[in-house]
C-alpha cells in the first residue's frame, strides 16, 4: 500500500469519526426549540422549510408539543396555495389541542368547505380553550342562525358568546354586547350600560392602537383629509392603524374573491366589511342598511366599523331603494333580513 492511500484512509477516519453537534443534542431540547420557532416564524414556509432541512427535524417537527404552540402566522395559509397537505398540516395541529388551529381550520370548514358541522364543531374546541376570536365568531353563528334557518337563531346564545369573548378581550365582541344591551337584542334593555360598553371598546381600540408596531412616533395626531386610521376613533381626532386582518378572515376573502374564483350561491353575499369575510350561508341571513338596501353585514360590530370606514359617505337614499331587487315586496327582507337603521351625526351606531 503507498503512502498516498494511507493518508487518504487516516483522513476518511478522521472525518467519519468527527463529532456531529446536532446530532448529539437530545430531542427534548430540539422540540423545545423548533416550539418556539413555530410560535414565533413570521408565515408557515418559516416553519415548513426547517422541517425540510433533514430527517429528525421533519421527524421532530410534527410533534405534538410542537404542532400545538403554532401561532397564527404560521397557521396562515393563503387561499390561492390551498391543498389538501395544507388541510392535513392545519389538521394535526388541531388534533395537538392548537386551539388558533381549531379556529382557523374551523371557520375554513364552516363558510368555504360548506362542512358546517366539522367547523363547528372546530370552533366550539376552540372556545373551550377561551380563544376569544372562536367565542365572538360562534355568537356571529347564534345571531343570525348561520348554516341553518332564521328558527335556528338563538339571540341569549349569542349574547353569553359575546360576553365571554368580551370578557377575554376581544373588542368588536365587547362593541356587540353593548349593541345588544343598547338594544334590548337577546337581553334585557338597558341603554347606559350599554352605551358605556361601546366607549369601552373604542377605548380599548385606541390602547390596541397604541401598542401596535405601526404606530407612529407620536401618540396623538389629528387626522387628515384621506388619511388611514380607525374608523371609530376618528370622531376623537386620532388616528389609530387598522388592526391587521386574522388569517381566517384573510383566508376567506381571498376564498370568495380572486385568489381561487370561488363563487357564492345564487343571492347569496358577503358581508360589506373589508376586514370580514364573511358570506352568507342562506339568502338574506345578513342585515342590511335600512337607507339605501346596498350593504349586507354580517353582525352589528362589523356595520358599525363600515360606517366610518366606508358607508357613511356612500349611503343614500335610492329612488325605489331596494324594493325591486327582492320583488317590491318592502315588508319582506327575507329569511333573517332585518333592517339597519340610521343614527345621528355623533353616535358610532346605527342598528336599531
């Protein structure tokens, strides 16, 4: 044997026998770690391309303890790349007791797959879990009956929902218990209390506001002619940034819209609120404008944004309003369509 092939042999020793680091870390530790990557990655290729990487991190990364602590960006499947691995990778997650996934995979379920029990039933998993958003959206369902008929509504269901989402924080939950209260919808009447919860949540919406990344330098600044902000607190002279969309409200506008051509039912429309996406499950489940009949929405939280977002500069009082489109039968709205109506100039809600 020459010299050149013993070198080459000592050499090949010397590099099978050099220590693989990755490979001596125990897989508890390596669990821990890819956990706090899926609750912090910034999209679900973040965390899709770790798992990628090689075979014990694929292996590792669909653990449960894993699986279950994946926040919502990772979560947030677009519309446009929807397959059923996406579906089977929401699946798993719920499966792990993620309740952001529960919720997600369960509004998906409910308004696009049209699989109204599974989403449900997805949801409700998460509200045990007192995930807010989960709470608020069930309440959405109780108070317009979705999936079913307008005898399938039950209004004292829908409030405790709100109260509870309320409760844990969520802000357009706390702005419908206070329309309900305002109202006497599903509750007993009581306008001052309800009124005081509408300034709570604008409240709370300016202390989101506040604490968002997107906030400017300054914490109070008046708003210009065009400017951006929310649509609430402008009559406060602030300029809050829109809270960013949930990826299922996302998800479902992009569902409904361009990114995979999907088309609702005959008469059926989607609720007037950018930020919702929500579609009518039945003709006329949603309320409309009492004004001008243009606008549908799917819950007293989402007209009230819309109006000072959008529809207070559109809304008019049409000619023949919208008696012809439902037959000129203006007594009849149809299965749930209960009319909106108008507020004065200084109120930030008009449903009546």
């Amino acid at each position: 044997m020459t010299n050149i092939q013993r070198k080459k042999i000592r050499f090949h020793r010397r590099t099978v026998e050099k220590p693989d680091f990755f490979d001596g870390l125990p897989d508890d530790l390596v669990v821990f770690i890819l956990a706090k990557l899926s609750a912090s990655a910034s999209s679900p290729s973040d965390f899709v391309t770790i798992l990628l990487t090689c075979k014990r991190l694929n292996r590792l990364g669909v653990h449960p303890l894993v699986l279950s602590k994946a926040g919502p960006k990772t979560l947030a499947v677009r519309a446009e790349k929807w397959t059923e691995s996406a579906h089977r990778f929401l699946k798993q997650c719920a499966n792990s007791g993620n309740p952001e996934a529960c919720y997600t995979l369960g509004m998906i379920r409910f308004y696009c797959l049209q699989s109204r029990g599974s989403g449900a039933s997805l949801m409700a998993k998460a509200a045990i879990r007192s995930h807010a958003p989960a709470l608020y959206s069930l309440a959405v369902i109780q108070f317009n009956g979705s999936g079913g008929s307008k005898g399938d509504k039950d209004l004292r269901a829908g409030v405790a929902l709100c109260a509870r989402a309320a409760y844990l924080g969520h802000t357009n939950a706390l702005r419908e218990l206070g329309h309900c209260l305002q109202d006497g919808y599903g509750v007993r009447q009581n306008v001052a209390e309800g009124r005081r919860l509408l300034v709570q949540a604008n409240a709370r919406e300016l202390a989101d506001g506040l604490r968002s990344p997107a906030w400017r330098s300054h914490f109070y600044q008046l708003l210009a002619p065009g400017s951006l902000g929310c649509p609430l607190l402008s009559d406060f002279g602030c300029s809050v940034p829109e809270p960013e969309l949930h990826p299922a409200n996302r998800f479902m506008k992009e569902w409904f819209g361009s990114a995979r051509g999907a088309v609702l039912g005959e008469k059926l429309r989607l609720c007037a609120h950018g930020g919702c996406g929500r579609p009518e499950t039945r003709p006329h489940e949603f309320r409309r404008c009492s004004v001008c009949g243009k606008v549908n929405y799917c819950s007293r939280g989402c007209q009230a944004l819309d109006w000072k977002l959008r529809h207070k500069a559109d809304c008019s009082l049409g000619g023949e309003r919208w008696l012809e489109e439902d037959g000129g039968d203006g007594g009849d709205l149809g299965d749930g369509g209960e009319e909106m109506e108008e507020v004065e100039e200084d109120e930030n809600v008009f449903i009546g």
